[in-house]
C-alpha cells in the first residue's frame, strides 16, 4: 500500500507541474487561465512537491500573499496527512 501512495504523489506532483506550466504559458501569451482554486487543489491533493518545483523552476505564482499563504496550508496540511497514512499502512 505504500507503493500506492509514493506512486499517487508522483503522479499527482507531475500533472500538477503540467497544470503549473500550462498556467505560466496562459499568463504569458493572455489565453484562459486555471483557477488558483483549482491549482490549489491540486497541490492539496498530493502534487505539492510539483506545485513547489514549478512554483520556483518557473518563477509562477510566488508574488500574490493570498495563494503564498495557502499554499504553504496545503503543503503542511499534506505533510500531516501523508505523515499519519504512513503510520496507519505500518
């Protein structure tokens, strides 16, 4: 089971660096742009570690307070809960 879960972060932390990338090049170009909801969600969902390398590979979305700060929410609210399967799957 904890296959599983290294696997789904994975996963989760590649698309969620697509989504991040695909934003950037919205931005750029002025074309329709994904929700910082949804780009949220996806980090909490698992893809934080992608959020974060895109976030600093990409230099996106690191200036508005407001999504800092919920981003770092969902990075710990993560950590805890990754923390907590890790002990219930020992």
């Amino acid at each position: 089971m904890k296959i599983a879960v290294c696997s789904w972060l994975m996963v989760a932390s590649l698309l969620t660096f697509i989504v991040y990338w695909r934003d950037k090049r919205a931005a750029r170009t002025g074309a329709w742009r994904t929700p910082e909801a949804t780009l949220l969600l996806l980090g909490l969902a698992g893809g934080w570690p992608g959020a974060w390398l895109a976030r600093h590979g990409l230099r996106h979305k690191t200036r508005k307070q407001p999504f800092r700060a919920l981003f770092w929410f969902s990075v710990l609210a993560n950590l805890a809960l990754s923390w907590w399967l890790w002990r219930a799957l020992a």
